[in-house]
C-alpha cells in the first residue's frame, strides 16, 4: 500500500464494529483514515464502543452511528451525518450480513425476506448512497460469501441472498466508473468469527476447516488487507467479486 495512501481519508464501515468490520475500522485509522462506524443494535453497542475507544487511544478520529439499514432512510442518514462530521465521504465498506443455514423446504416466507433485507436490499442502497456521496475517485467494497461458487445444500437463502451483490458491484462499477469510482465485492471462506459458528455443527466445522485447500477456517486478518488494497493501490480492479478463502471454493 502506497505511504500514506489513507492519510485524511474519510471511510464509512457499515457493520464497523467488531469481527472483520472492527478490524477494518482500527486498522485504517491507524493509517491515517478518519472512520464513520455503524453498528445495527445495542447487542453490537459494547463492541462498537470498544472499537471507538480503540482508535481514540490510538490517537485517531471516529464517531459511532446506531442504526438498522434496512430502512433505507438510515443508509441516507449514515451518509449524511458522515458528510457533515467529516466534510466528505472517500471510502464506503460495507460488511453488513446474516446468515441462516436450513433445508430449502423448511425456509420461511419470514426468514426468506429478513434474509434478503439484510444481505441484498441493505448491499444496494448502500451502494447507490455511496453512489450519490462519494467523493470522486472514491472507492465502494461489499463483503459476500464463497458460497456463490459452492455446490452444496442447506445455504440456498444466505447464498441467494448475497447473489445479487454481484451484479449490484457490476452494474455499479460501470454507471460510476466516469466518476473514477471503483466498485468491488470480496467472498471471503467461512471465517473464524462467531457469526460463522452459530450456525454449524461440530461435524460441520470438522468438514469446512478441512475443505480449503491451505486448510482451515478464513481468518480476517487475512480479508482486512485485501480489502484494504482494494480501496487504495487496487482501486484498478472494479466491478469485481474477488474470493478469498484459502481454496475453499474456486470458479
């Protein structure tokens, strides 16, 4: 990464909190970023605290925003509140998901829309906030999953629901291109968080610790730098979904 590549940028983190998103909001302070962070719920406040804390003690600058993205009022507020804090908005990094792992015929009408508000409805009009506010020159990038290129059952609803991502990173990457707005999305393997193990049984983690090719679980520390390039030096690389997985999954 360029020297100081980051230094007085301002970057909004939906889901900026804690596991990769906490990660991302310390590591590019540190660098110099000025950070916008979102959590969704109290549940999330303790971590979001500590994360600000974290970068204050560092000497950096942050602010925290509580919100539920899934009304689209709040996507605007985030942006617009960052804008007034900072002046301006270069970065937008959205890490925001759930994940529900069940048979197809056991899926809910209730489940199926919660899933598809948080995964896919919350990734497009934060990407076309981001569209509206960024700076030009400004950078988007939106966590999905490995499973878009996995052959397997029981994730149809979080897999189907990060689909669409893709083509948002696309046809995003291409309408704000003339911006110099790059627009990427990074599937990382199941990761080693606690978002990843509320799902799975024993036998289960056994298997996908096993089925990537450098072995075990995705770490993040080995998503946050990817994710870092991408919104600096790789800012040439737009309208990408990049996985990250260790050979979990591959196409």
């Amino acid at each position: 990464m360029a020297r100081n590549a980051l230094k007085g940028k301002v970057v909004l983190i939906a889901g900026g909190a804690k596991n990769l998103g906490g990660l991302l909001s310390r590591n590019l302070a540190a660098k110099g970023a000025k950070i916008a962070i979102h959590y969704n719920s109290d549940s999330s406040k303790v971590d979001a605290e500590q994360t600000l804390a974290d970068i204050q003690a560092s000497g950096g600058e942050a602010f925290l925003f509580q919100a539920d993205l899934t009304k689209v009022v709040n996507i605007t507020k985030i942006f617009a509140e960052t804008k007034a804090k900072f002046g301006g908005i270069d970065i937008a990094i959205n890490t925001v998901g759930m994940v529900l792992k069940k048979p197809f015929l056991d899926t809910t009408e209730a489940e199926y829309d919660t899933m598809f508000d948080i995964n896919s409805k919350v990734a497009y009009f934060f990407i076309q906030e981001a569209g509206k506010n960024l700076n030009d020159n400004g950078k988007i990038c939106t966590i999905v999953t490995s499973l878009l290129a996995a052959y397997t059952g029981l994730y149809s609803i979080y897999a189907g629901a990060k689909a669409p991502v893709e083509h948002f990173t696309r046809m995003a990457s291409k309408e704000f291109g003339e911006r110099g707005i790059s627009v990427t999305g990074v599937a990382p393997g199941p990761m080693d968080t606690p978002f990843f193990y509320g799902q799975e049984s024993d036998e289960a983690v056994a298997y996908h610790k096993s089925a990537s090719a450098l072995g075990g679980l995705t770490d993040i520390k080995d998503i946050a730098p990817l994710v870092e390039f991408l919104v600096t030096d790789g800012w040439w690389i737009t309208g990408q979904t990049i996985f990250a997985n260790g050979g979990y999954t591959t196409r």
